[in-house]
C-alpha cells in the first residue's frame, strides 16, 4: 500500500550489481486509506520482494510507515496489536532468512518527547521486540529514535542532551527487559533539520558527539535517512 506505484524488483539488478548497495529498507503501510495521499498495490508481494534481493545478498529491511511521528497505540488505526500480528506473521515467514530484518516503525514521536518520560517508546518497542523474538527469529530488529526518528530534539548547533534522546536514554532497555537479554538490536536516527537541514548550521560537531556517545553505549547505529538542503549544510 505505498505511495509510489512503481514496481520495485525490475531494479534488483540496478540496486545490487551496478551501485552495489548491500540494503533496501522496505517501507510498508499497513492500512490502505489514500489518506493523506493515493496507495498502490503494486508492490504488496512483500515475498517477491524479499526473494528478488536477498537472493542477490541484498538485506531488505521491513519497516511500517503509518505513524510517522507518533506512536502504534491500542486506539490508533492500525493499533500496536495489528502492528503486532503484521511482525509475527513476517517473522515466522522468514525465520530462516537472517537477510530479512524488521524496523519496529517510521520516526517515532514528535518533539513532545519524552512522552510519558520515555514509556511510550519503550512500550511499542519492547513489545515487538518481544513478540518477533517469540516466534524463535533471531534476526537484526531496528529500533528508531524519537522525534521524527532524529532523536536530537533540538534545532541547533548544541550537542542533543542525553534527555531528549530515546536511544542514549532507554536503549538498553531494549537489550535486557522482562527478566530476557536480547541480542540482535540495533539502532536508527534519521538526519534531517534537527541536525541542521533548515538551521543553517553545519552539524557535523553534532552528529558527530551524538554518534560517538552512541558507540561509547556499546550499540550499533544505522543512519537510516539523510538529507542536504545546501552546500555547506548537512
């Protein structure tokens, strides 16, 4: 249910042989609307999908897209059941596929976090987490900063305080909870304004002290959007 109607697999060769990309992240709505904008069809074979890149050694990364800055919740549409069920069902499928990851969901939260000081990220992640390690998949599972998944929560120069930050906050709390260790998370940010795409600054200070405090953590990052505006800005 996309929003882009063409046909991604006539590109597997164009996306694994001539620029040589080792992932595609595959967005995904769960719910076809048209709301806000038209949905198509056209790439709903989520297998085909998975069979044209991972047979080239392409990973491909499952990913919802319908809460974009806010959050699966048991009364939104789709609910964090429905989300639930969706994982379950894609990690049972490929279980024995360990080129198939899973992105909890797209840009989490907007700029109010920490919402519930962090609870409301930490219960939709924890719970899929949970749910596709169940059904005994061991596979990378992506886990996105808050805020429009930036995980800054500024916008400007200054280094992103460790309070407005998911990941340094509550990220190992994704490793360990509910008495299991988990293995296989990684983390997600994307860079666009709040690491300077409209502030005008150049964020590479920024960034770079967000990312080195992440590694200091132990975990793994994946920049999982980027964006330029101008020359001279990131």
């Amino acid at each position: 249910n996309w929003y882009w109607n063409r046909e991604v697999t006539q590109d597997a060769n164009l996306i694994a042989n001539v620029w040589k990309f080792n992932a595609v992240r595959v967005n995904c709505v769960l719910k076809k609307t048209d709301t806000p904008w038209q949905q198509y069809t056209v790439n709903n074979d989520l297998n085909k999908i998975v069979n044209e890149f991972t047979s080239r050694g392409v990973v491909v990364i499952l990913e919802p897209h319908d809460q974009t800055g806010s959050y699966y919740t048991d009364s939104s549409s789709p609910s964090l059941t429905e989300l639930s069920n969706w994982f379950k069902n894609l990690a049972t499928t490929y279980k024995n596929n360990s080129a198939v990851w899973f992105e909890v969901q797209n840009e989490p939260g907007a700029e109010t976090y920490p919402e519930n000081n962090g609870q409301t990220w930490l219960t939709v992640h924890q719970r899929i987490i949970k749910d596709i390690r169940a059904t005994g998949n061991n596979s990378i599972i992506l886990c996105e900063g808050t805020s429009w998944g930036q995980d800054a929560g500024t916008w400007d120069a200054n280094n992103v305080p460790e309070w407005r930050s998911a990941i340094l906050t509550h990220g190992g709390k994704l490793l360990s909870f509910g008495g299991q260790n988990y293995s296989n998370i990684a983390f997600s940010i994307h860079v666009y304004d709040q690491f300077g795409y409209y502030g005008g600054f150049s964020s590479d200070t920024k960034i770079a002290d967000y990312i080195g405090r992440v590694k200091a953590k132990g975990y793994a990052l994946v920049i999982g959007e980027y964006g330029t505006i101008n020359a001279g800005h990131t």
